[in-house]
C-alpha cells in the first residue's frame, strides 16, 4: 500500500496522505514516500502549484508513537539521522519552489501540525483542531518551532508550544497560523480555485523568486537584505516572465501564464 497518492490536474500536483487507519501519522516511510512525491511535482514543468492534502478523519496525528517508541531503544546517532529525516521534509516544503497550499479537513496535531505550518497557505474546516501536543507526552516540538517562530511570532508560538493546547480552525486563522476557513462542502472547491487563479494569473517564476527570498532575507542583516534584494530586483528585470509581463501590461492585453 502507497501512503502517499499523487495525481495532476489543471497544472496542480495533488498529493495525499493516505494512512488513514493511523490518522495519517507521519511514519519514516510516509515521510520518505513524500519527499519522493514533491519532488516529482518540482521537476514537473506542467506543475505550477502543489497542493497536500490527506485521506480520512485526520489530515495528520503527528509522528507514528510506536515508531517512537522503538527509537528509543536506538543510539543518539540514529535518532539524529531520523530527526533529521523529518526536518528535511519540513525544510524542502518550507523552501519549496512552487507554492504548497495545505487542504486540512481533518485535525492537525503534533508534527501534523508543523507540516501544516511549514506550507505557505493553509485552508481548513471549522471543525479541524491545530495543536504543537508533545509536551503532553514528554516530547519537544522540535523542528517546527523554527518555523512557527518565524511565521506567527515569539508571544504566540510559546503558548502554543509551551501548553500544548488545542485551537479551533477561526483561531489558527485570527493569529496567522493558517489562511483560510472553508465549510466541508466547499473547501476542495476554493482550494482548486485558489491554486487556479495562481496558476494563470502570475508568473511561476516571479512567486518562486518571492517565496524564496521571503525565505533567506529574514536571516540577513538588514543592509544584506537589502542589497540581496536589490540584486534579485535587477535579475527580474531581465527575466522572460518580466518581460512578457510588462509587454502585456502596456499593450492592455491579459497575459495567461
């Protein structure tokens, strides 16, 4: 059995978490399965935007327990190698060259939630839960704080972090964790018309560039980022997208990406 399922349509990849007996938990194999599957939509060149989504109740429970709990009969060097296995996901999402829409229709806890946190937009159901819970089992939220950090702030990310606490979808919305709430109904609908619009109406090239820098400048001093950007801006202008873009724009014709 495949725990990922991977189909294109309309210049999207949809991939899915197929575990759904385990809510989807992130096991090293699902875990490996994905990376391989993304980095099938990244060499794709018809592939203009990803979107991860998950069968069954759960979009992910987070990390497979009883797979935790034989790694603690490992050496330190090969929970290192495991950690690192998961972060390399998370960071190959999180620097992703196409946008990653995230379609929750089920909770999101734990790791399940970083990987939620690690795409750059997120739609969910009123009735999905977000939660960082491995302080409630001894555990840390590890690789995900580095990027909960930067996504909604140190005040938010320690209560979130530190209590473990559960919150519904209209309140990872109001602090930025997620984007979106969609009825069940119509969410795989405004998902699709969100990747559409993407699609057609901007340039691949100009939101990989965008997605990437917002990335890197972040690390940078501020006279380094700025001279980083000033660098990229003139690189744009010489672009073929920029070109045809601005083309377009001046001869009042609708440019279709």
């Amino acid at each position: 059995m495949s725990y990922i399922l991977y189909n294109v349509k309309d210049r999207t990849a949809f991939i899915t978490l197929n575990r759904p007996e385990k809510r989807n938990a992130l096991s090293h194999e699902l875990v490996s399965e994905l990376k391989s599957a993304l980095e099938k939509a990244e060499q794709d060149d018809e592939v203009k935007v990803v979107v991860l989504n998950a069968a069954g109740e759960a979009f992910s429970a987070g990390a497979d327990l009883a797979y935790l709990q034989q790694l603690q009969n490992f050496s330190y060097e090969q929970n290192v190698n495991d950690s690192l296995h998961l972060k390399e996901l998370f960071l190959m999402i999180y620097e992703f060259r196409k946008v990653v829409i995230a379609q929750v229709e089920g909770h999101a806890l734990a790791g399940g939630c970083g990987l939620a946190t690690v795409c750059d937009f997120v739609f969910a159901v009123p009735e999905a839960k977000f939660g960082y819970t491995e302080v409630k089992i001894g555990f840390i939220p590890a690789i995900v704080m580095v990027f909960l950090l930067r996504k909604i702030g140190e005040g938010r990310a320690k209560s979130l972090l530190l209590t473990g606490t559960l919150i519904a979808a209209q309140e990872a919305a109001a602090i930025g964790l997620i984007n979106a709430v969609v009825g069940k109904k119509k969410i795989a609908d405004e998902v699709q018309r969100f990747a559409h619009e993407l699609v057609y109406t901007n340039s691949g090239s100009s939101m990989s560039i965008t997605k990437q820098m917002i990335g890197k400048v972040q690390s940078l001093a501020l006279d380094d980022a700025l001279n980083f950007a000033a660098e990229m801006n003139a690189k744009a202008r010489a672009s073929e997208d920029c070109r045809r873009g601005i083309q377009a724009f001046l001869g009042k014709e609708k440019i279709r990406w």
